[in-house]
C-alpha cells in the first residue's frame, strides 16, 4: 500500500475511534451512546445508589428497545463512586478520560459534586448531577457543563419552612444539622429564611455522619423549650433522632428536608415517622396516574419501592435523550443549546430548565400519616 494510502487509513481509524470526544463532532451515524453513571455503591448513600441505577437501567432497556437515541443504542457504564468526593475524583476520571462517554450523569452526593465538577470543564462534556445542594447553581460555579436534575435546596427548605412560618405559626425553632455540603447548605438557607422572618433560632444542634445516639442534643433542646424541630441529617440520624426524641418526650412537630422523606427514612424510623412533615420532590403517594403506574412497573422489576431518586434519574435520561433529538446530533455544543429549549414531562414533575441550570423545581411540602404521604401544598418555582 503507497504511504497516502496508509495515512489516509489511519486518519479514517482515529475519527472511527474518537467517540464523543470534544464539543464539535457530529456523530449521529453512531451504533452506541457512551453514557456513565457516578453513582454510590459503597459507602455513604449506598441505598439510593440502588434506586438511582435501576432508574437508569430502567430507562436505558426502554429507550434501546425502541430504537435507541438518534439510532443509537445507549451504553450504559456504571461506576462506584462510594459517596465520597476522593473516589468520585477517580470514577470522572476514568469515564470522561478513559470510557470517553457523552454525558455523566451524577455524583449524587452534593459533597462529591463540589469535588469533581471541574472535570466536566476540562472534559468539555455534560454532568448531570443529582445532589440537592444549593452551593453548586450556577449563579455560584459558573460551569456551564453542570447541571442538576433534581429540585435543589434552597426551594426545598425555603417551602418547608414557609409552611411552618406561615401556617404553623412557630416561634421557638431548633435546628438538628449534619456534617455534609448536603446539610451545611440547607443550613444556610434555613438561616436566612427564619433571619427575613423575624424568627431567632432557639437552638442548633448537630449530629455527625454515623452517630447513633442523639440523646445529648434531643434533651438541649427540650430544656431550650422549642415548639418545632428542623431536621437538615441524612437519613439514618433522621431516623434516630426522631425515634430517640418520641421516647425521650420531645413532643414537638418533627419536619425535615428531603432526607427526612421517602423510604429510606420512614422504613427505618417505623413509627416515629409518622406524622412528620417533608418535602418531596416525587414520590408515588403524589405523582399523576402515569407516575403511579410506572411506579407498580418499577417495584414489580426490581423489589425495590419507587422513590424520588429512582424516578428523577429515570426521567432525566429520557429528558436527555429529547435534548438530543432536539440537536438533532450528539455534538455536545448542540445539545447543551437543547437542555435551555426542552420542556420535558413525564413520570415526574416537568423538566425545564432554569438560569440556574437547575431542571426541576417542584417541590410538595408533605406529611407522613404512618402508610403515605399526604400533600400540604405544591410549589413551583421559578
């Protein structure tokens, strides 16, 4: 074969083997979509990594079965990211760098997504993340390749808590925090929420990530006389301090952001949970007849209750996937032109996305009467 001829070759095998790489490339011939999925597996949060893969393997075998995205078939690359910003730094890496996939989808622990972000930047490709945080908008990182799909905190407590304001009447609020960006965050906008109020903080207490005794913090508070308790834990010490506050009598309305709510919570808390107030993004007990349905589908496939994780990460890959249809190409420039074009509406609530990047923002201030939720208010914002 002439030198021409060769070189000619090899420049045809190296677009063939590009992938996605880059912001330019047109590849709407392709056979197969690399997407990665950060999600925890280990670690920190390791049950609603359970939900949040089989949302996206859910959505991955449908969308393939029709047909795929564009005509191509979604490769769906799921890594461990154990909840912890040191390994998600290691799962980017490889997925972006060695995997060459499109799109990320995930961390969702918001303490991972602070640490690995940049590397969508670098990577020139789209991250969409699943942590509630208020710190990463947009407004605040600036990076136009990160993205949130879920409603973030800052609607979340600011709901709750304009709800315990306003209709609750309270005055005397204690506040029982962890240790993580996920909970500082929430912090901070509870703070400024009571702070516009009027409303002094009785108390704040904390509890770190793994404590299994409360007793300490419970019974300051009870002393500090607080009339309502504002949980901003994860969903284990959720779980303890609400069952360790009703056996040490602290009779006050228990609330809590989203940790405080779904089945990762009220299945460990039993009876302790009823009858505190949340907020929810989704959930079965509030979704549409269609979101109840793919609920029962869901639970049928995997033993598992659908949960807002499930059904958020399930949706916006189908969200992404109309995104694309819209660019008509996988050309990431495109498709990131797309995301502020698509309003996308499915098993959740309406994906449509916002000056901060973030895609949903319902949310529903719920209370749990021991079997379900029962809705208090829907608010939609902007």
């Amino acid at each position: 074969m002439k030198k021409a001829g060769i070189i000619a070759l090899v420049l045809c095998f190296a677009i063939a083997m590009a992938g996605f790489a880059g912001g330019g490339q047109d590849s709407g011939a392709a056979k197969t979509v690399k997407i990665g999925l950060s999600t925890p597996m280990t670690g920190s949060g390791t049950a609603a990594g359970a939900w949040i893969s089989s949302g996206m393997q859910m959505a991955t075998e449908e969308i393939n079965a029709a047909g795929g995205i564009l005509g191509a078939k979604i490769e769906l690359i799921v890594l461990d990211d154990a909840g912890n910003a040191s390994q998600a730094t290691t799962v980017m890496n490889r997925l972006y760098f060695q995997e060459n996939v499109l799109v990320v989808f995930g961390p969702n622990m918001s303490s991972a997504v602070v640490g690995v972000h940049h590397l969508a930047q670098q990577a020139k490709r789209p991250m969409l993340v699943g942590g509630t945080a208020p710190s990463f908008d947009y407004d605040k990182l600036k990076n136009d390749y990160l993205f949130r799909i879920r409603t973030d905190d800052s609607i979340r407590v600011s709901a709750l808590l304009k709800y315990l304001i306003e209709t609750m009447k309270v005055k005397k609020p204690g506040i029982i925090v962890g240790t993580t960006e996920y909970c500082t965050g929430a912090l901070a906008v509870a703070q400024e929420v009571f702070k516009n109020s009027n409303i002094p903080i009785v108390i704040t207490e904390q509890m770190k990530e793994g404590d299994k005794d409360a007793t300490g913090q419970i019974t300051k508070m009870k002393a500090a006389g607080i009339d309502v308790v504002v949980g901003l834990t994860h969903e284990p010490e959720a779980a303890i301090f609400v069952t360790q506050a009703k056996n040490l009598g602290l009779n006050v309305p228990m609330t809590g952001f989203s940790a405080w709510g779904g089945p990762m919570f009220t299945d460990v808390a039993g009876e302790a949970a009823k009858g505190v107030y949340t907020t929810v993004a989704w959930h079965p007990d509030l979704a549409t007849d269609k979101g109840k349905a793919w609920a029962k589908e869901f639970e049928a496939k995997y033993k598992l209750p659908a949960s807002e994780h499930a059904a958020s990460y399930y949706n916006a890959l189908y969200m992404f996937k109309a995104a694309v249809e819209k660019a008509g190409s996988f050309d990431v420039d495109k498709i990131m032109q797309a995301f502020g074009q698509v309003e996308f509406k499915d098993k959740l609530n309406k994906l449509k996305m916002n000056a901060k990047h973030n895609f949903s923002n319902t949310v529903f201030v719920a209370q749990w009467n021991g079997t379900s939720y029962d809705r208090i208010a829907t608010i939609e914002a902007d």
